[in-house]
C-alpha cells in the first residue's frame, strides 16, 4: 500500500506543503507551537508534529502544544489545515516519508487504508480506560486509534410527556405511538440518515456479533423477516405509518423545533440536534435511550475520528507521540483542553465535564456505564446503501401499503445487492 501512494507523491508532497503552510498567516508563524515541518526539534525532550481535520479546535491545539511543552520540555508543532482535502493531504504526507507524528481517521475504511502506517497503540495505560467499541482497530483486530470524542443516538425524549420505563419495549413503543392527543407522540424525519440510516442500526447492533451477522445477511445465509429485532422495527415502523404524520414530509428543523416547542413528545435523534434546541426557550428536562428491539435500552454510540501514530516514524518519535495521546487523556491539563476548549464528550472511564448539554450528559452517562451499542451502519454497512437504497425502500413504505413482511423483504435484497455490486 505504501509503494502505491509513493509512486507518485515525493513531487506533490512538495507543492502539497508549501501549500498548506502558505496562507497560514502570522496566526501558525507567531505561536510558538505552530510552525513548518522545517521547524528545528527542541533541544530539551525531542519534537513531534500533528496534523487533524477539525479545523474548529486548531487555535486551542496550537494552545494546548504550548502548554505541553511548558510540561514536558517536548515541541509540539500543530500543521496548519489547507483546502477541505485532509485526507488526500495526510496520504500524500505519508507516502512521502514526511508524515505527522500523530495524526487523526475518520472511519474504518480509512484506517483499513493506512494501515501500513499506522503504530499498536494497544499498550497505551489509557486504553484500559476506554470502552472496547470506541477504540480504533484494523480488521485483523490491532489497535491503533484512540477516539476524540463520542456521538450517540436513541430516542431523545420529553421527560414531561414520557418516561424511560413506558417506551422500552417494542409493545409499549407501538402502543405509546399516536396516544398522546395533540402531542406526536414518536417523530422521524425525512433525511436519509434520520428516516432509516440511523434507526436501522440498532436491530443489527443488538446481534450477538454484528459484524459477522451483516456477512451472514450479505451472503444469503439470513434472511431479516426471520429475525425479532427486525421484526420489531417494522411494528415500529408500522405503528407511525398507521397514527403519526408521514415522516417523508417532516424536515429535520421542523422534527427538532417540534419538539423543543413540546409539540411532539420524543424523536430519533442524536445529540449534534441539541444546537438547534438552543434557538428555543426549552425548560423541559429531556434525555435519550435507546430504540427498543428486543427489548433494548442501549444508545447507539460510535466515534467520529481517532488519533494515531504514524508507524514510520522512528522508535523515539513514535514514543514521544504516544506519550503525548496518553497525556491528553489522563492529566489535568489534557482533560480540561478536552473537556473545556475542544467541547468534547468524555471518553475514558472517569473523566467528566460540568460543560455538556443534557442529550451529552445522558450518552456521556452511557458510555460511562458501558450500555451502548456500536455504531454498525459506518462500520460494516456498504458503502452508499443508505441513500442508494435503504431510503427508497423507507419511502416507499411510508406512502404506500407496503406489508411489514415486503418492507424487510425489500431491505434483505437492497443489502445483498449492495453488499455485492
């Protein structure tokens, strides 16, 4: 894999990085942990750089850097994000042999991709900290990632117009659906991910091993029509096609307004929908569980980005990165750049923050508590299947009188197509 990116990238490492570092501006030239790759290495403990995709924490990375080295006595040198095109920039780094000492992935397609490059981080003292199902790992299983942060989605509820105990069960959810006067009692919204991508997950995550069950549906050998957690959502499914308005004519702003404004009593939703909850005079107490196939009561939580260490750098600067990712992780400093100036959700057994939304706190309370459930639709799902084809089928279901057995029939088959295009 290596030699494919190298073949062609010594030249364009070249214009790749006087790129990146012209137009910084004096912002990366002026703080003393910003600089160019030519930068030279501290003389007390050694150097590392770092280069990550969010652009909305590199001012308080740059501070952070700072701060370490006050630490440790390590240079910290924070690359500069240029254009939107990290990945094809990170690769172009790497392949040139002038890559980053730490670096950030987004998915497992990516780190499948780079694998090459990538260190164990598996003996990291912070890595028995995290739960198992955040961690970055290859498919032969190494770890290599330590995630930034969480994401989680369920049923955000009203705790003044539903409690946990009446919807955690698929009867009491089906029969919760339309039983609540003016108030929708369950909302969906018509985005592809919000109508039937995210929702859908959690009837493969609760499988006793997901990832093998989706080689299972994909090959033929199981059909979802045979299986109660699939089952139970059409019945769900069912429930708001027959008693609530038509998703596919809900937006995701109306979905989110309508129940900040106590118009409908709970949605699928995650904890990214609390920015727009801030628009409104919400003074409602709310929190989210899980959708509840079987029986179910786990969010569904999965990692948007890991840090790594680049495999190629030499035995000391792969140290001095691991040090650094353990550090972030563990000491004071490092959870309050985490917690307070990134805005990030805890992610180690026993970190807190006192700066989290309500929806934040509830997963961060979940991840804590290990009830979660992972994110197996960006992890083993093909690529594309959501839009392509699960949200026709969703569609179609919800404006037609499609039977529950036809509407997980139609999505067997839009897995084993994709599955095998």
């Amino acid at each position: 894999m290596k030699k494919q990116f190298r073949i062609f990238a010594l030249t364009l490492a070249v214009v790749v990085l006087a790129a990146s570092f012209a137009g910084c501006g004096s912002s990366a030239s002026s703080a003393a942990s910003a600089s160019t790759p030519a930068a030279s290495s501290s003389a007390q403990g050694g150097k590392i750089t770092i280069f990550q995709q969010k652009s909305e924490i590199y001012d308080q990375l740059v501070a952070l850097a700072a701060d370490y080295e006050k630490e440790t006595g390590v240079q910290v040198e924070v690359w500069p994000i240029a254009g939107d095109d990290y990945y094809q920039n990170l690769k172009t780094y790497m392949s040139s042999e002038s890559g980053p000492t730490v670096f950030s992935l987004n998915s497992k397609s990516e780190i499948n991709e780079m694998s090459g490059y990538l260190a164990d981080l598996s003996g990291l003292p912070v890595m028995s900290k995290i739960q198992d199902t955040l961690k970055g790992s290859t498919n032969e299983g190494t770890v290599i990632g330590v995630p930034y942060t969480a994401e989680g989605f369920g049923i955000v509820y009203n705790e003044s117009l539903v409690k946990p105990a009446d919807i955690d069960t698929t009867d009491k959810l089906v029969s919760f659906i339309g039983k609540s006067g003016d108030v929708t009692s369950f909302q969906l919204s018509q985005e592809d991910y919000f109508l039937i991508g995210h929702i859908l997950n959690f009837p493969f995550a609760v499988q006793k091993d997901p990832v093998a069950f989706c080689q299972q549906v994909y090959k033929g050998e199981v059909k979802l029509a045979d299986v109660s957690a699939f089952q139970d959502l059409a019945k769900i499914f069912d429930a708001i096609r027959q008693k609530e308005q038509s998703p596919v004519e809900v937006s995701y702003d109306d979905n989110c307004g309508n129940f900040a404004t106590g118009k409908t009593a709970s949605i699928h939703q995650g904890n990214w929908c609390y920015s727009l909850f801030k628009d409104y005079n919400v003074t409602f107490d709310m929190g989210i569980t899980g959708v509840p196939v079987d029986g179910n009561t786990a969010v569904a939580v999965g990692v948007p980005s890991y840090w790594c260490v680049n495999g190629d750098a030499s035995a000391q600067e792969q140290q001095l990165g691991k040090d650094f990712i353990n550090w972030l992780y563990t000491s004071e400093t490092g959870t309050h750049y985490l917690m307070d100036e990134f805005g990030f959700l805890p992610v180690v057994n026993g970190m807190k923050s006192t700066t989290l939304d309500p929806i934040s706190q509830s997963i961060a309370d979940s991840i804590a508590s290990g009830n979660i459930l992972p994110w197996t639709f960006n992890e083993e799902w093909p690529a594309n299947i959501i839009s392509n084809y699960l949200a026709p089928v969703a569609q179609e279901f919800f404006t037609t009188n499609m039977t529950q057995q036809e509407f997980l029939d139609k999505l067997n088959e839009a897995f084993v197509t994709a599955a095998n295009e």
